[in-house]
C-alpha cells in the first residue's frame, strides 16, 4: 500500500486521478464503472471541469480509494484541499444570482424555509446549498 502523502505536498484530485490510473494502466471508464458513476462524470473530473465530490460523499470516495489501491483518506484530502484552495481564492461560492434564481425555481414552501435559514445563518447558509446542488 502506497504511502499516506504529507498534507504539503498534496496534489489537486484530477492530477492524482490521472497519476493512478497511468500507474495501475487502467481506464477513466474502468474507474467510472467500479465507482458507479457516469463515464463523463469522471471524465470531468479529470480533465477539471467539474468540482470534487462533496466529503460527505464518502460512497464515491471509497469505491474509487479501493479501485485506484490508494490510502484510505487520500482522495478526500486532496479534494478537501482543493475545495479550501478555490475558497481561499476567492471562488468561496456560486454567484448571488444563481442562489436567487434556484430559489425562484424552488416551491414556494422550500423557497420560504431557505430563505428563513439565509436569515438565521447568514447568506453562507444559501451559497453552500446553491453549491451542493451545483456539485
């Protein structure tokens, strides 16, 4: 089993994915399939389009930790690093305008308890669940 990587040299999650899957010559197809996730899902990730998984995704996280013979918390330290890297650089959430429109799709019932969270918690509250539902 590969050694645990030092928290400052971790490497963003598509360069550790790409580096796992040369290393045991497998396929971003393979690793979709043994993750159970869509081809293009991974494919997104790899090629950094797409944000990582959440850390509550932990379903994800080990399907792929086990497929790609890596540490068991190696993939969800890269990612958690990412995700405080993009926050640190100012990419701390989505735009307002988004947060505005999806609580205009949302029903009238969500739409009035989100909006008493975003009061009670501050607007963080609604860019974080604007996020998750980007993610």
């Amino acid at each position: 089993m590969p050694l645990p990587l030092p928290q400052k040299d971790l490497p963003t999650l598509r360069t550790l994915l790409r580096l796992r899957l040369k290393e045991i010559n497998r396929s971003a197809e393979e690793l979709a399939q043994a993750a159970e996730v869509p081809s293009h899902y991974v494919d997104d990730l790899i090629g950094g389009r797409r944000r990582p998984p959440l850390p509550g995704r932990t379903d994800i996280y080990e399907r792929m930790t086990t497929f790609l013979k890596l540490g068991r918390n190696e993939l969800a330290q890269c990612a958690r690093a990412e995700r405080a890297n993009a926050q640190a650089a100012g990419g701390a959430g989505p735009e307002p305008a988004i947060g505005r429109v999806l609580l205009a799709l949302c029903e009238p019932a969500t739409a009035r308890q989100l909006a008493r969270r975003r009061t009670a918690e501050g607007p963080a509250e609604l860019a974080q669940v604007t996020q998750r539902l980007l993610d």
